[in-house]
C-alpha cells in the first residue's frame, strides 16, 4: 500500500483505458474525493478519451460534421479536474501482489511501473480481425476508434473525391423527406456523382449493428454498397425471420446484401489498395472495405495478472462492478461480462450505455459510496436510413439455450393512429414463456417511432412482468404517438392468448 | 331472465353505447360466442359507432382528410358480425328489477322496452357546458362527437372561406421542415388568407388535452388563436412549472394564452352569433368559440338506476368490470372511475385507450372467460404542432392529497445524443417517494421524441420501482435515438441523489 500519492494525496486510484467506464470512473471518483484524498493516474494507450465510438458511423456519414462533437470530454478538461491522464501510454503488466501497474510511452518506449491502491480495468474491446490475405492492404478500415474513422474518411476522400463532395444540407438534416423514401441505386448514382466517374463501391463486412450503420453511411456518402454477411440474415441480434425484414428493406435502399458468405481474402490492385472481397467463389469489387464484423472483451493483461474471466473472455465482477476476488479492483465497460436478468447466465454486451453506468457506479465505490450494477436485459437499437431495429431480451435460440420453453407471436401495427398522416408501419415479435407468461424478449422492425417503443419491454423485463400484465400497462396515447393499442400491447394480447387462451 | 332471445339465441345482452367500450365488449363477446348462444343489441343515441373522438382535432385541423377515416368500425360492419344495432335510439331508463332497458326513438320519440340477461353500460361521458350567457350562440362548439366536429367544420368554412382552403399538401404531411419552426401569427395570416380579409378569430375556451390540440388544429386552419384557461398555467394535468414551459412554447407558436381566466359569458354580434368571448372585465373577439373545458361521466341512467356510483360521479366496477354488487352488469369507459395504482384512489380516466381496453375486459367476461382491468398510472400525452407533452402517476398536488411526501426533481437534455442531427431539448420531472424512494410521477415537455418516452415511467409505475432501479434500466440506447444516459435515466439519478445521497 503506498502511504500517500506522489502528489501528496492519501491513496492513489489508477484507471486503465481513457474511455466511457474509465474516464466516467475517474470524473465520479474525483467528484466524491478532492486530490487530497485521492490521486488519479488514468492510462490511455490512444489519442484520444471520453470518446464515442457509436457517433463514429455518423460522423462518416456526414450527420456528425467533425470528430471533436463525438468527444464528450478532452484530456484537457480531465487534467483540469486533477486526474493525471497520460495518453499514448499503454499499460503492459498488472502487478497484483504489489499493487502496480507497467506503463510504456507508445511513443519513447520508455517503461516504468506506477502503484495503486486501487485499480480500475477500463481495456475495452478489441474488434474482430480474423487473419486472412490483404487484410492490412489500404482502403480497409476498422471503425473503432477515432483513428479508424479519420482513416476511413481519408480513404473515402481518396476513392470518391473530397468528403465535401456530400452536399452540406445532406449533412444538417436529418428529416430530409427523400430519406424517408427507400433510396435505390439510380438516385444514389445519380446524387452526388459526375456522370464521367464511376461511383465507389464499398463492400462492408458484418452486417450487425455496426455492419448496418456503416452501409447507411456508405449510402450517404454516395457509395454503392454490398453487405457481406455470415449470417443467414443480417442482423444476427435478431431472430432470422426479423432479420429478413431488415435485409428486405435494405434491399429497398439499393443495397446489395448477401448472406451466409464467408469472407476469404481481401483481393488487391497493382497499387496494393483493396480491389475486391473475395467470399468463396465470389468476388465483390471495392473501392473501400469497412470491417464490422464485432468486438471481442480486450483481457489480455487482466488474464496475464491471473484474474477471472468469464467464457466470453470477459473479467467477471459482483454486482458493485468490483472483480471478482479483488477488493480494491474494480472492472467495467466493454471488458467484463454482465449478467443477463432473463437467461440468468453472464454475456458480453459492449455498449457505450452500459459502460457509462459501470463508470458511475465503480467511481460511487472508489470514492466510498455504495451503488450496483443489477445486469442487463440485452435491450439494442439501432437504424438503417429510415429503417429502425431493436431487440430486448432473449432470441428463440437464446431461450432455448437456456432451457425456457416459451411461445412466439409477430404482429403488424402503426407508430401512429391509422388515419393519422404519417403512420408507418412496424412489426412486433414477442416472446413469452410457457405456464408462466412471462416476457422472455421483444424484437421490433419498423419505421420512425419503431425502434424506442423497445423500452416498454425492456423496463417490464426488468420488472419480470407477464404478457398478461403487458396486456394492461397504461401507455401514453394521442393519435399522432400510438393507435388505440399500441404495438406492444397489440403483441402482448396475441402472446398472452396464445399463452392461455384464458376463454 | 329471458329463455331466449326474439332470434332465438339462449341469452340477450344489451349494451347502452355504441362507442370504443360498448362496441369492444360487443365485438369480443361476438367472437366467444356465435348467435345461437349469445343475442347482442346494442343502443346508440347517435349517428355514428366506434369512432376517435380523440381524432376529432386531427379531422378539423385537416390532418385527417374526413370522418370516415375516424371510425374504427361501421355500424354495418357491425351487424354483418350479429350484433342487432339501433343507431339515434337512447336507453332511457335501466329497469334492474325485471332486467330491462326502456330505449326512445331520437327521431320518432317511441318508445319500448327491451329485456337483458346481461347488461353492458358504456354511457360515456359528457362535455362541461357551463350554464352561461350565449352559450347556445351559432358559432359555438364542442368537440366530442363527430356531430360537433362537423359542426365546427361547417362554421369554419363561413367564417374563413371553405375548408379546402388549406392547401391539400398541407393536410397530407406531417413531416414538413415548416412546422418545426415556431408558426409566428404574422405566418400564419400571411399563409392562406388575403390581404384584403382579416383572418379568423378562434377562442378556445379550456387549456387541457382537447383545448391545446384545438389550438393546434385552429393555428392549422390559419386563425389567430386564443386559449382562455381558468388555471394558472396550461394543462393543469401538470405541475404549474412545466405548464408554464407549455405556455412559453404554444406563445412562441403565436398563440395568445391567457391564464387565470373565468369565462363569464359568450357575446353575440348581430346576427346572432358569437362575436366575444368575455372573462371578467376582459373581451377575447371571436369568430368561432371552441369549449375544451372537460368532461363528466355521463351516469344519470345508472345513478336513476341505483347503481354505485364515486366521488367523481362515475360508476364502480369491481377488477372485471362488473358493477359493484351486480353479477350480470358490465360497464366501462368513460361513465367508470377506474382505480389510480399509485394513489391507491379512484379517479375519473376518460381516454379512449382505457375505454377500449374495458371492453376487451367486458367482452371477455359476458363470453364466459376471464380477464381484468388492474387500473391506470395515469399516463397521458398530447402534442401541439411539434410540442410534445406527456405525464404519467402523480402531479405535486396529487401527492400531497394522498398523505404521499416526496422529492420532486427537474433536469433538461436531448432527445437524441447532442452531436446528432435534431437533438431536441425536453424537460424531464420526476417525483419520487422519500425513504423508500418509489417513482411517484414523471412529466415531459420537448419536442420530437420527448412524449412516448414518458411509457418508460409508466411502465416503471406500474412495477412500483424506486428511482434508483430506475437508474439502471437497459433502455434502447444510439445516437439518433437518444443520449448515451436516457433523459428519464439522468432525471432517475438526481431523484436517487436527492432522496439517499448513497455516498
């Protein structure tokens, strides 16, 4: 135990990684304990901190003007709350039994080791990169960092002409009538590109959240787009009868999807630039390739330091987000694992929403407060154009897996009253378990309005409550928000009739 | 007890309303049981069945292109499915002792007697018309039946040139960028009136749900609006602090609000039609006066009839709508207080959502099955033009009348993440209960996206969560769809702060 921080305070906390748990951590730390108590180190391998990596699909496409608006908060505005943030400077070693951390200057190289008497695992998630030929060729792009995106965007300035090329007012708005129509390949060939030059194509790989976002910021940018998927239907978060919803509507939007192809090889041109995406006997031209493929939990220094991972790869915490075993360790973010309140088992769900609240609640407990971290009901959002896509709860696989037998019902309603202009139509699946009827999961695929009503199912998930008692929750009602019944409900009856046809 | 019905089915029920609950308990009774089982009269004093009063304001704003489009079910289509219903024919006195109704011809004044097995009362409810000078005047209107819609429309067309005097494209549309922006008065004279005419004048007397909505609906239509409210703010369904937020915004669209305003009397022109609006020493000019003011359970059969009946003059049901010491009678919708479940009291609810949820329930139960009605959390929501307004549980006032104490908090933020297009501001308050920190009630005012985010509370009421579990729900979280710490999520954690500061 060190008996006072270098600068003087009592104890010294240090943070590993700059990001949403970590940098949240830090902030409400430092809330409850000035630098007296309590110094803070905080190590961040990258340029950047307090960063959002889910704006970055955006900020690509145009919709975010710069990247500074995805910065919640600069090293600068850190450093002037007293917590000792030290970018590029990677931390290599967890020492448990001294209570010390290695930390090397990506730049210099330099080495030298910083104690802690308390210590938070913030490491994120590394994205998936499977090792295949031309995988590090120009023109192939990750999208996890800042510096993946300014990458990417350099690339697109390269194939596709300036990123200026994107007329601003496509930029500034978002309630543009066209997007609300389905943008075929003619209009995204004839919008923004010069009838003398080829569009640029960019072949996106993955088609989970971060694969459909990407296509959507392709589709802005004036690309012709494919989407190469493993999957049967994109969108693996879902049940595969929902996602043939979203593929069908992608489609709609000029997209070219193709399903369960594995990719084998990224093919290059004399350049040594992307040329192609090579899945089996297919070949799929690109300009530009967008890596969305899905992270993994980064634990490589947590598993080295002998601490416990789940079978995700992620560190396993109790419930004050504290490692398991490790008083004075805590861990939250993209590289733990959480407990799913429906399956009762533990997952990894790298969402930026969770890592904040796991910021909060460790820095509650570091400062010496009390705040916990309940586990998550898998609740997800997300949308493609025009299209939103949501998800809570447990898939038919999911449920399965886990022993529950249950019933599945989809229904087809509107956001709004049917009279009422606008009223776009959305699907509901829902799934109940048998005896019970008990809300197991909610998938929603639909137009504007669609995605958020996902939140009256995941906060009765919370609540384990039946389809029965969904049946009769007393939710907002005008005609331009909801008809009579709103979706929910109308899924809720279809599920709990078939549950117990109650007659 | 009847043995069989005049078409020779073993039982009869009668239903006294052809509206949302009648007509549901009617229909879901019809699907449970064919004729041969089950006979079905039901009683409706006007033109029309199963219609939206709640769309009323959507038809006169134009919005909704005609009547039709309002009604949910036809009177044909209703007795293509058996159901022997008597159109402009009122039930005028429920005679329990020998199970009958005695029903009068609107038109032809005859009257006679029809016996019941079981009895659905589905009365509704009726407008407050204050017993005042003028009140009668041509020009004046209500809005609760499409009758007075039709009325209003009529007037309309005299006092501002035709109905199709708003441009057609503006009555399709919801999504145009134009609304968006605050309707300045000098816009909307400018908009569809010449020069050489003077627009319209509309006062509407009442600033609830139906009083802002006709505001909205009159802004449409291109009059200079008045609301003349006898509270202190707007939409006393709200605490005075967030009905002032309405205030400032329905100003800014260039209505003309006036607060702490008693209508004493309606003033006539010449020609015998309403030419003012007076209150108290004030004068309010007016073309067309449209009374919002509320309404009461129409129960004046059912109190002749000795039925239960509560403080706010509505009848008693038991949980599966059945009136209180009555097997065989059913009734619901707007003439049934219904049971609040945060105050544990009896309130008086009339939205077409719970009106048809109660004839599912009744249908249900005449049909021999099971279901019930828990009661309300008291969830509303309402729009003008691109104001949205939503409420849930309990106002300040409310918790205060029922021994609740509390602490009350409010926080501004965005209804999508700040550095994403058309991020809108709403405002969020919340009441939680001291010591056990249970949510007591939420209120939203915003803009796009604000309002249906207000079901997450009351699907948290509903489950009887504290605000610190509140704080940790897994809701549906992008950057177009909401801040990485949903507006209800970051209003749960300063209520949690205020009520156990935990640290």
């Amino acid at each position: 135990m060190n008996m006072s921080d270098a600068r003087g305070a009592r104890e010294r906390l240090v943070v590993i990684g700059g990001d949403a748990a970590g940098m949240s951590a830090a902030s409400q730390a430092r809330r409850l304990k000035g630098p007296d108590e309590l110094g803070i180190v905080a190590f961040e391998r990258g340029h950047f901190t307090s960063f959002s990596a889910c704006g970055i699909p955006y900020w690509v496409s145009g919709d975010v003007p710069d990247r500074d608006r995805l910065i919640a908060r600069t090293a600068e505005e850190h450093r002037a709350r007293d917590i000792d943030l030290r970018l590029r400077t990677e931390v290599t070693e967890i020492d448990l039994d001294r209570g010390r951390v290695r930390a090397r200057d990506v730049d210099s190289g330099a080495e030298s080791w910083t104690s802690y008497d308390k210590l938070v695992i913030a490491t994120g998630a590394r994205p998936i990169r499977p090792e295949l030929p031309g995988m590090d060729a120009p023109g192939v792009h990750g999208v996890q960092t800042l510096d993946d995106g300014q990458a990417l965007l350099d690339t697109l300035s390269r194939t596709r002409g300036p990123i200026d090329s994107v007329p601003p007012e496509r930029r500034s708005r978002r309630r543009d009538p066209d997007r609300a129509q389905p943008l075929g390949p003619a209009r995204v060939r004839g919008r923004d590109t010069g009838a003398h030059r080829r569009p640029g194509r960019a072949v996106v790989v993955g088609a989970g959240y971060i694969g459909v976002e990407m296509a959507e910021a392709m589709i802005k940018r004036g690309y012709e787009v494919t989407v190469v998927n493993r999957g049967e239907e994109p969108m693996a978060t879902l049940d595969p009868d929902m996602g043939r919803l979203v593929r069908e509507a992608m489609e709609g939007m000029g997209i070219t999807m193709v399903n369960d192809a594995e990719v084998t090889g990224l093919l290059t041109g004399g350049d040594g630039g992307v040329r192609a995406v090579a899945a089996g006997d297919a070949e799929y031209p690109a300009d530009v390739v967008v890596l969305g493929i899905g992270v993994r939990p980064e634990t490589a220094l947590a598993r080295a330091a002998g601490l416990p991972l789940g079978e995700h790869g992620g560190l396993l915490t109790d419930r004050s987000m504290r490692v398991r075993g490790h008083e004075n360790v805590w861990a939250g973010g993209d590289c733990v694992e959480v407990l799913d309140l429906v399956s009762g088992q533990q997952r990894h769900v790298p969402l930026g929403t969770h890592a904040n609240k796991h910021g909060q609640i460790i820095g509650a407990g570091v400062g010496g407060g009390y705040a916990t971290f309940p586990g998550v009901v898998g609740t997800a959002v997300s949308k493609v154009c025009d299209l939103e896509i949501a998800r809570t709860g447990l898939r038919e696989k999911d449920a399965r897996r886990v022993g529950l037998r249950f019933e599945a019902v989809t229904i087809e309603s509107t956001s709004r009253a049917g009279y009422y202009p606008d009223a776009s139509p959305m699907t509901v699946k829902m799934l109940a378990e048998l005896r019970t009827g008990r809300l197991l999961g909610v998938q929603i695929v639909g137009r504007e309005g669609a995605g958020k009503r996902v939140d009256i199912a995941a906060v009765a998930l919370t609540a384990g409550m039946t389809v029965e008692q969904i049946t009769a929750l007393d939710l907002g009602y005008a005609p331009p928000f909801s008809p009579v019944w709103d979706p929910v409900l109308v899924a809720a009856r279809k599920a709990a009739a078939k549950i117990g046809p109650a007659l």
